[in-house]
C-alpha cells in the first residue's frame, strides 16, 4: 500500500482558507483524512510558531497545540514567533517544513505538502530527485504559480473539496478541545491577515526596486520608500469607514512611481502621463502587457479611483459603491469585521498586483542580462 506523509503549513493554511473563505474553521483531522483518502498515513505533520505574549493567549495556544496532539497520527512542529515593528512574523517554520520533507524521504513514497509558499520548490525537486512523488494541496488564493508546476499532483482546497472538511457551527465553541483550529486564530484573525499582507507587500517593494535599478539604473527606483510609520499604520485594526479610508490612501501612495525614472526608460509617453500609465507603456513596449498584467492594472486604476472618490479626496458618492463592488468589497459595510474583510481583500489583490508587476520586470531584467 503506498505510504504518506502530510507536512501542514499551519498558518499558511489558515490565512489562504480566511483569505478565500473568510472563515478558518477547518477540521483539521478531517481534511488530511481527505487527502490521504485509501492510502496509509505514516504520520501528519503540523508546523506552526509558539508565542511569548500575552499570558491568557499563550494557555489558550497551548491547549490547542495539546489538543492537536490528541489527533491520531499527528505531531506539532513549532519555529517561532517574533515581532517586527507592529507584525508578528514566523522564523523557522519553513526550514523546519523543509528539513522534514528530505529527512523522511524513506519513510514515505507520496509526500503531500499543504503550502503555497515558493520556498519550498529547491525541496520539492530534490525529494523527486529521489524517486518520490509529491502531491501539493492550498486554497487557489495562496498558491504559487510555481509551486504547482513543480509538483507532480496539485490539488486545489477550494470550496468543492472543503465538503465535509468544515467544523459545524455547534462545535465551534469547543473548537479548542478538539484540535481543528489553528493557532494562529488567537490574534484577531482579520489583523493577521492584513499584518501579512503589509508585510509581503514590503518585501515585493523591495523586490521591485532592486529589478528596476538592474534596468534603469543603480540610482533609480520604481516605488517611494514606505516609511515604518505609514507600515504601522496600515497594520492595525481597520474597524470603520475613516480608517478604511486613510488605509487605502497610504497604500495608493506607493502607486505613485517615480515619473521621471519611468520616462527614462520609455521611448514614448506624454508629459502628463502619471507612473501608473508610464508603466503599463514601459511593459507594452517590452511586449509584456498580457491579459493576466492587464487585469492588473486595471485593479490599481480602480484603486485609486476609489482612493480619489473617498474622504478626504472627494465627497462620498454612489460611485463608491460601484467602485467596491468591482473591487469584490463589501459595497455597503455596516460592522467592522466588514471594514477589516474589505481591508484584507485589498492588501492580498494588492500584494498579488505587485508579484504579478515584479515578475514582469525579472523579463525585462534577464533580458538585460
């Protein structure tokens, strides 16, 4: 009978299912059941990040880590957790994720990863490398393009799948006992999100610059500094309309490229023309403006036209709302969980806009190369 290993991103999965979902309430046991399906699980693997801070949050994380251990078959694998400026951030999880997929390669014969992460494809490759398959399972939201196409079987987590992998509403309150929630729903859930995605949106900042300075010049960069102010800002609690608003202003802010760098490297454009537009015909120019970087770019001009039709830009109209139903928000938010879902959903398109842009500019820059 062929033998299985399941290796949990613990928290990866909980925030791709909220993301996609808008809820986590996943039965943990149940969905590797599902996964595993007639074959024989040698052992699940759950890896997630212990904290330090505060008292009544640490005993509630312990009782569900115990409570994870009381399923069959499964072990906890904890990195950590640490705080940079106002985000918790997890260090470790992914090397531990990674050493275990190579250290038990004799043990199992399909080693199915729940991840999205792209960290792990040098560990993918060398685990085929040993003759072993590998079958990847994620939300669609939280998947990397790459990751899949590395993989021998991708099975996408969507809703089809999530049958019977759901905890019922009656049981939630003793979710904890039963070990099927993730830690990690101890922070307020929709903060975790946006907190990952500011910090992403960062790192994907930082990423785009460097590409940039490869092609137009060591000086030169494409997106103003985010200062940590702004960061921090943008990382709490989005519990109604006047914060949604400065939100969203501070992240349009990082929409406003650097003109002058941008015409530098386009052969025609118009002295009018604002960074967003000199961009998209830097990329037409490149022959980069495919339908995937195109619906891109029209997400961030909806994006700052909402951003414009907002307070303090602009009196509020019925066009906000028409703008947010495009935008797949919540068009007439009323509780906070609603501002912060809408928040959420905004970072995370926001973050996927920037891969998308960053990986067009990697063209342009092995090109150069």
């Amino acid at each position: 009978m062929e033998k299985v290993v399941a290796f949990i991103d613990g928290s990866g999965l909980y925030v791709a299912l909220q993301h996609t979902f808008q809820k986590a309430t996943v039965d943990l046991e149940a969905l590797v059941s599902k996964l595993v399906g007639n074959r024989f699980l040698i052992r699940a693997y759950y890896y997630g990040s212990g904290i330090a801070e505060p008292k009544e949050v640490v005993q509630r994380q312990q009782q569900f880590f115990q409570a994870l251990r009381r399923i069959p078959h499964l072990e906890v694998r904890l990195g950590r957790l640490v705080q940079r400026g106002p985000i918790h951030m997890e260090k470790g999880v992914d090397v531990i994720m990674a050493t275990d997929l190579l250290r038990l390669v004799d043990v199992y014969d399909t080693a199915i990863l729940v991840s999205g992460d792209s960290d792990f494809l040098p560990a993918i490759q060398a685990v085929k490398d040993r003759g072993k398959v590998v079958e990847l399972a994620f939300p669609p939201l939280g998947l990397s393009e790459s990751l899949k196409a590395a993989s021998d079987v991708a099975i996408l987590i969507d809703e089809e799948f999530m049958k019977g992998c759901w905890l019922a509403k009656e049981e939630r309150a003793d979710a904890i006992k039963r070990g099927v929630l993730d830690a990690l729903s101890f922070y307020e859930p929709g903060i975790l999100l946006s907190q990952r995605n500011i910090s992403e949106i960062l790192e994907a900042v930082t990423a785009i610059n460097e590409s940039f300075q490869t092609v137009a010049g060591r000086d030169r960069v494409l997106i103003p500094d985010v200062s940590p102010k702004v960061a921090a800002v943008m990382s709490r609690a989005c519990s109604g309309r006047t914060a949604f608003q400065h939100y969203v202003g501070d992240l349009c802010t990082l929409l406003e490229f650097k003109v002058e760098n941008l015409k530098g490297v386009t052969t025609k454009h118009e002295s009018d023309w604002k960074g967003l537009r000199l961009l998209e015909q830097f990329f037409a120019e490149q022959n980069l403006l495919n339908h995937e970087v195109r619906t891109r770019f029209d997400y961030l001009r909806k994006l700052i036209l909402l951003r414009n039709q907002m307070l303090p830009y602009h009196r509020p109209s019925n066009q906000i709302r028409v703008l947010m139903a495009e935008l797949g928000l919540i068009k007439q938010p009323t509780e906070p969980e609603d501002w912060q879902s809408n928040w959420n959903n905004i970072t995370g398109d926001f973050l996927r806009s920037l891969h998308i842009i960053g990986a067009a500019l990697d063209v342009v820059e092995s090109k150069k190369g």
